[in-house]
C-alpha cells in the first residue's frame, strides 16, 4: 500500500462552537481510534485533498504534535450542500492486528469475449479485504484474458494468499457483456449451420 505523510494538531476543546471555529479556519475536525484512547484533532484540508480525492487506499503516517502512529482513513463525511469534507475518521492499525478496508479493483488482460465482439463490464471497482494491512497490494489484479463471452467473475473465483475477500461470494466482479452486434453475429452463425 501507498504510504501519506499527515500532520495534525490536538483539539482541546470539542463541540459545535469548537468544530464550527474549526472548520471556518480551513481545518477539518479528525478523531483516530483503535488504540488505547481516542484523539481528537485536527489537518488542514489542503493536506487532505491528495488523500481525499484518489482512488488509491493509504496507510497514512499520523504524525499528531509530536506523536507519530500508524492509520488508514474509515470514514468521511462531506456536507450535503457545498461538498466541503466535515469531519473523518482514522483507524489505528498494527503490524499483528487484522483490519478491514476497501482495495480498487484493476483488470488486465484483452477479454476473448471482447473479441468476439461483446463488452466488458467492470461492475464492482473496490472490494473488500481483511488481513494485516501490511500485506495488502495497492490494488487487485484480475486477468480478464480468458473470459469469454456472456461469462463473468465472481467473488467466489478469486483467491488471494495474504487477506480474505468479504463480499459476497455469488458477486459478480466483472463481465462480458452481449452487445447488438454479438448477437446478430450469433444469430446469423446459428441460421447458417
């Protein structure tokens, strides 16, 4: 996994007047959890935006006045109206301690299907993993080159050695689909023999 620097500073005082003070000062109110106690603190959303907005999950060195620790970002949460972020939550994660996350999901491979004419479908883009958070890649890999057409991959289908897939095994994680095209060319083979 992709590493990020974060700086935050402790928020001594917390509540409405305290978070709304907060956020007019171009910060974003955080709390880190999993440990021995909650901390609450803040970043400046200019430090956010480059973990915020990626498709990438990252293990985020946390380095809060002076205290360093190791996380990965749970939650977030935006305000309906402007889109600005109001608050996020971090988790702290250790080298022993399995945690949950969501990995994007990338595909390689020409599809046999998709030379047959059809068109594949990438219909979930994250999946999510359990295991220590020191063996998770930066994505997982599917090669889509045997897939042929009207067939699909499910969660069922793959297998990794370090972590455990969640979701439910009958998913489908990528297909390919019939287009107009694939099923006159079928037809037409079909009416020929």
């Amino acid at each position: 996994m992709k590493v990020y620097e974060l700086k935050g500073s402790l928020r001594t005082e917390l509540g409405k007047k305290a978070t709304k003070a907060t956020r007019v000062g171009e910060s974003v109110p955080c709390v880190l959890y999993g440990g021995k106690e909650n901390v609450h603190f803040t970043a400046t959303a200019a430090d956010l935006r480059k973990l915020i907005y990626s498709p990438d999950v990252f293990v985020v060195n946390l380095d809060v006045d002076g205290k360093a620790c190791k996380a990965i970002m749970k939650d977030l949460q935006f305000h309906p109206v402007s889109d600005k972020v109001l608050h996020i939550d971090f988790l702290e994660v250790f080298e022993n301690k399995p945690v949950v996350v969501e990995l994007p999901v990338q595909l390689t491979g020409l599809a046999e299907g998709v030379k047959a004419g059809g068109k594949l479908a990438l219909e979930m883009r994250k999946l999510r993993v359990k295991g220590l958070y020191t063996n998770f890649p930066e994505k997982i890999v599917i090669d889509v080159t045997s897939l042929g057409l009207g067939k699909s991959i499910q969660v069922g289908a793959l297998k990794f050695e370090n972590f455990d897939i969640l979701n439910a095994k009958n998913a489908v994680v990528t297909q390919v689909k019939l287009t107009r095209a694939a099923r006159g060319a079928a037809a037409a083979a079909a009416s020929k023999k």
